[in-house]
C-alpha cells in the first residue's frame, strides 16, 4: 500500500545534510518515502540525540483502552533508539503487546518476566532481554502470569515500590541505559501504581476521538495521589495525541482541547492515523522498523526527538 500523504516533510529526517543515492526518485510519495527509509537506516543517518544526564524513566499511562499506550512506548522507543540512546521498555501490561512489537519472546515456559521481577524471585539484570532489531533497544517482557500479580502484590512488603526498588542504577548504567519507558495496562490498579512510583515522569497518550478527555481527570488525581504520598517527583511531562485522522474536524477539535487543557505538554508531533502502524505489531516490529520511510515511522521519530531535547533544554 502506497501512503499517498508523506506528511513529514524530507528536510526534517534530511536535516538539509547530504544528497543520498535515492534522491532523484523523491519526486513521488513513493520515492521520498524510499529516500527517507534510506537515509534513517544509513547507520548514523537519524542523526544523534543529547544525552540524559541521568537515566529518564517515564511511565506511559491512560486508564482508557486502546488510546496507543503500546503503540507510543515501543515506537517512542524504537525513535530514541536509532538515534544512538540506550532504552528500555518495561511491558507492565499481562496482554504483552508491547514484548510482542519489539520482536521479544514472551510465551516460552523459562522465561524471566516483569512477574518474577516484581515478585523479587530474579534481578533486573536476568530479565532483559535485548531486541533482535536493535542493539540499544532492551525489553522486560510481560507474561500471562502477570495477570495474577495484581492480587499477590497486595500482601508483599513495600508493595507499590516493588518496581522502583528492582530498577537497579547499576545494571541501567552498564547497558548504558538513557531512557526506561514503561508500557501500563489499562487500568488504575496496582501495576500503574508501580510503574508510578518507579518513575519520575508520566506520559499520556490521548486519542483524537470521541470523549478523548473522559477519564482523563481521575488520572491526573491518582498521578497527584501517588505524588503526595509514594513518590514527590511524579508529574506529568509529556502529553501526545494519537490516531488523529486529519479528514475529520472533530480530531482537530480534540487536538484543540487537549492543547488548551495542557498547553505546553502537548508534543507538537501528533501521531496519524494509519494502517501500517497497526501492522507493524504483527511482525514482530515497531513502523520504525517495518516501514521506515512512512509516514507513521516519521511521526514517532519526529515524537522521540521532541521528547528528547524537552528533557534535556
Ligand atoms: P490497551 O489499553 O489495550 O493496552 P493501548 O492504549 O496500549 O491499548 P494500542 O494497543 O497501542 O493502545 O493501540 C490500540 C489499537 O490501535 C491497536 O490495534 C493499534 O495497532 C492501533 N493503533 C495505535 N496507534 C495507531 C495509529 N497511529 N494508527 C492506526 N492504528 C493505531
Ligand atoms: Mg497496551
């Protein structure tokens, strides 16, 4: 399938450098989407992002379904990635979407899971898995046995810091780890708590759609809950709009919304709509990696770069 709309312009993955090889075709949709995918896989040719002072961990969280929690985190991730940072993806969801899209496997029996992670029985370290796609992109799988955890937490010690305290600095540090990223499930429960109190930074995914912002309150007082009374750090850093489908008006209605709801938060970058971004998952494969030169693939890139010189301006 063609994507008829490059949307992003070629200057912006270019950066105004060198002329590359498939130049002289970029004149169709086609062409410039093969000269960007080139580029973007030329090793160095995403160019390079500045370095976190330390380590950023930030939780991806909407209680809301399907609004691309996962979509977000694993292209987030894969974006930062091919700019030379380390990252880590914590799937913190029992459905494991996110170890699926990153090519990470989570259904064989021995595997060491996020479970076993929280429930104290292995280090940091014996859970990362590295993906078979890129060096610097590292995963804690989630297994079916996480749907159990909810319940076993509650009678553990220390049971809303048992992420926090098993994200290890030493271990982050000798992967080289710039950025954890934690994928939550959809809901309020105990595994979102964790992932709250692990990180320092939440970023919320919205989706330009109907009742976009239900929910959304009763989010941001369970952020100021675990704020007050589990972890001072805690806020809400970056807001991005998701499937937004440019032939509707009330996608841009809701971008409208969400921007005069949380200003500056809001990235510049909205995600599209588009098929192939949902298809990538199905092989194994964030779009970065399935379909370079699309128009998916330049949004989340676009995404990760703005994420990235926020943090560091
Ligand atoms: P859950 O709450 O179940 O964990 P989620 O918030 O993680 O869901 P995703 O799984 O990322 O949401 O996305 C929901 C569905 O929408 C998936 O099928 C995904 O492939 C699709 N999707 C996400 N982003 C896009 C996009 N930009 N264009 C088209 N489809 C998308
Ligand atoms: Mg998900």
């Amino acid at each position: 399938m063609v994507d008829q709309d490059p949307g992003v312009s070629r200057e912006t993955i270019l950066g105004g450098g060198s002329p590359t090889p498939a130049q002289g075709f970029d004149d169709t949709p086609i062409g410039a989407a093969a000269a960007r995918a080139s580029q973007i896989l030329t090793p160095g040719g995403a160019g390079e992002l500045p370095r976190p002072q330390s380590t950023r961990i930030i939780t991806i969280a909407n209680q809301k379904g399907g609004v691309g929690k996962t979509t977000t985190t694993v292209n987030m991730a894969a974006g930062l990635a091919l700019h030379g940072l380390g990252v880590l993806v914590i799937d913190l969801d029992p459905q494991g979407n996110a170890s699926t899209a990153l090519g990470i496997d989570h259904r064989a029996p021995d595997i060491s899971s996020v479970y076993e992670l929280l429930l104290g029985e292995v280090r940091l370290s014996d859970a990362i898995q590295q993906s078979p796609n890129n060096k610097k992109l590292f995963c804690v799988p989630a297994t079916l046995d996480l749907a159990g955890a909810e319940i076993e937490l509650v009678s553990l010690v220390a049971r809303e810091n048992r992420l926090r305290n098993a994200l290890d600095q030493q271990t982050l540090t000798d992967l080289g780890i710039d950025y954890v990223l934690i994928d939550c499930p959809p809901s309020l429960g105990l595994l979102t708590v964790n992932a709250m109190v692990a990180a320092k930074e939440v970023l919320i995914p919205i989706q330009c759609e109907y009742y976009a912002l239900e929910g959304v309150g009763q989010l941001l007082r369970n952020i100021e809950l675990v704020q007050a009374h589990l972890n001072p750090a805690l806020h809400v850093s970056t807001v991005v709009l998701t499937m937004y489908d440019g032939r509707t008006k009330l996608a841009d209605q809701v971008a409208d919304e969400v921007r005069r709801h949380f200003g500056e938060k809001v990235l510049q970058t909205i995600i599209p709509r588009s098929v192939k971004v949902s298809e990538a998952p199905g092989f194994g494969m964030t779009i970065i990696e399935y379909d370079p030169g699309s128009r998916g693939s330049m949004s989340y890139l676009d995404a990760s770069r703005e994420l990235a010189m926020r943090g560091v301006n």
